[in-house]
C-alpha cells in the first residue's frame, strides 16, 4: 500500500511539473499580456429621418485587459487610447472612452450639417449630389500585429469620409518595447549616423521592386511626387526586417495608394545596434 502511495505521488509531482512547465513556455512573452475589444457600429439619420443621409462609426479598440504587470498594462493602454483617439482620453475606462468618443462624432455631425443640409434643400440642389455630400462615416480600428518576447506590434486603421471626391484613411503602428513600457523609435534601433545610409536602402529597394535602376526613373513612376523618400517613425518590426509604411500623400498621390517598403535585417546589419528586441527577431 506504501509502495502504490509513493508511485502515485511520484505519477502527481510528474504531471504538476510538466504543466507548471507548459505554463512557463505558454507565458514566454512579457507581461504575459491578454486583450480583449470594445466594438461599435452605429448608423444616425439627419433628422432622425431614415429617408435622409446619415453618418456611420465604426469602433474597434483593442486593449490590455490582464497582465502579470499592473503597471505594463496600464502603461501599454495609455499609448493605445492617446494613438487611437486622443490624449484628452488618458486615464479614463475604455467602455465610457469609446461611447464619449462614438457619441461626440454623432452630436458633432447632427449639429454641423443639419443646418447646411436644410440650406441646401432650399436651394433646391441636386438629391443624388446632396445625398453624396452629407453621407458621412468614420472607421477606427485596432489589432494586435505581434506579440513577442519583449515585442508588442500595435496596428491601428483610420478611415473616414466627409464629403468630397474621396475619404481618407491611414494606418499607424507603433512598436512597444515592453520592458521600457513605451513605444521604439528608430534611435532605439539604429546606430551612429544612418539616416542617409538607411534612406539609401530604402531608394535601393524601392527601385528593385518597381524594376528601375535610378531615381529620376522611379520619381516618372509618381514616387516621392507628394513627398521626401526618407525613413519615418511608421515602421513595424517583424522577422521579415523593418517595414516602413508611407500613407496616402507621403510620398504618392491619392491614386497610388499607401506604400510599403521593407528592408531586410541582413541589408541593415552595419547600422543595427544592439537592441534585445533586434536579437529576439533575428534569431
């Protein structure tokens, strides 16, 4: 009977220690960090008239709801909430922030175009055209794009239409080092003096990719029409290297669209500084 206690007291400290080690493996990445969205769609009539046009949001935040660090967590959400909507936000719960947010855009639109719309009516202008010109929507989004280690990629997507022959979107990223608690910069990344060494890279590999061999051929293409060609703070990492991310009129018109640059670490090698997070990436 001793010797069936001991065997099962072994068979329990066995199956305890293999868990207790998935756990670990399964909590790798700092902070061992969990989230969770708040999501809105909601469509308003001028007028509360269905028959009239109308504005519609779209809200989809992500957001640190646990973590092994209170602190980091805390932290992490500050730099979503100020990038998703605005400083003014820091400090408040996500649920009140993103109804503010959704009720201000609404209250906002019912009091700037009502009026106008009236006016236009008046005129007797044309109903397809006014139709078009006070039909109004609004689009934020947010994603976790990666999360490593030490690595927190952040993507946020905005896009938004207020009359006119076309709406605008962007997107953002930014790159948490989780162990400073705020966002990477490309002095976090890079060495010495690099910017003229790494806006090489960028023209190198741009023309590689549209098949010229000079800038003035890739300038013919609309590149760096609206624009300098030069590294910006709206990068992601991944283990692909560092992508650059130009959003409509930074360096193209509105027809091109966005453009997406990423240059390979190999190629970055003798302007990569020492950074953890680079190691992690690479390796």
């Amino acid at each position: 009977m001793k010797k069936q206690y001991v065997s099962l007291l072994a068979i329990i400290l066995s199956a305890s220690g293999f868990l207790f080690s998935c756990h670990d493996k399964m909590n790798k990445n700092t902070g061992a960090l969990k989230f969770d969205s708040i999501q809105v769609n909601e469509t308003v009539h001028l007028f509360n008239d269905t028959a009239k046009p109308a504005c519609n949001i779209v809200v989809n935040f992500t957001y640190a709801v646990k973590s092994s660090d209170p602190i980091l967590k805390d932290s992490i959400n500050s730099y979503f909430i100020s990038t998703f909507f605005s400083d003014k936000y820091i400090g408040e719960q996500p649920k009140k922030i993103v109804k503010e947010y959704t009720d201000e855009y609404i209250n906002t639109y019912l009091h700037d175009q009502e009026p106008m719309y009236l006016e236009s009516e008046k005129n007797k202008d044309d109903e397809s055209a006014i139709g078009s010109w006070y039909s109004f929507y609004k689009s934020l989004e947010s994603r976790v794009q990666l999360y490593e280690k030490d690595l927190l990629v952040y993507r946020i997507d905005y896009n938004e239409y207020t009359g006119g022959a076309h709406g605008m979107y962007m997107t953002t990223y930014l790159n948490m080092d989780l162990t400073l608690m705020r966002p990477l910069r490309l002095d976090d990344l890079f060495v010495g003096d690099y910017k003229d060494a790494l806006t090489d890279l960028i023209w190198n590999q741009l023309m590689a990719e549209n098949n010229v061999t000079t800038h003035e051929a890739l300038e013919d293409l609309g590149y760096a029409s609206t624009g300098d060609i030069t590294p910006i703070e709206n990068f992601y990492l991944s283990k692909d290297g560092i992508t650059f991310y130009y959003n409509i009129y930074d360096i193209t018109p509105y027809s091109m669209g966005p453009v997406k640059i990423t240059i390979p670490f190999s190629m970055m090698e003798h302007l990569l500084g020492s950074n953890p997070i680079l190691g992690d990436l690479k390796s």
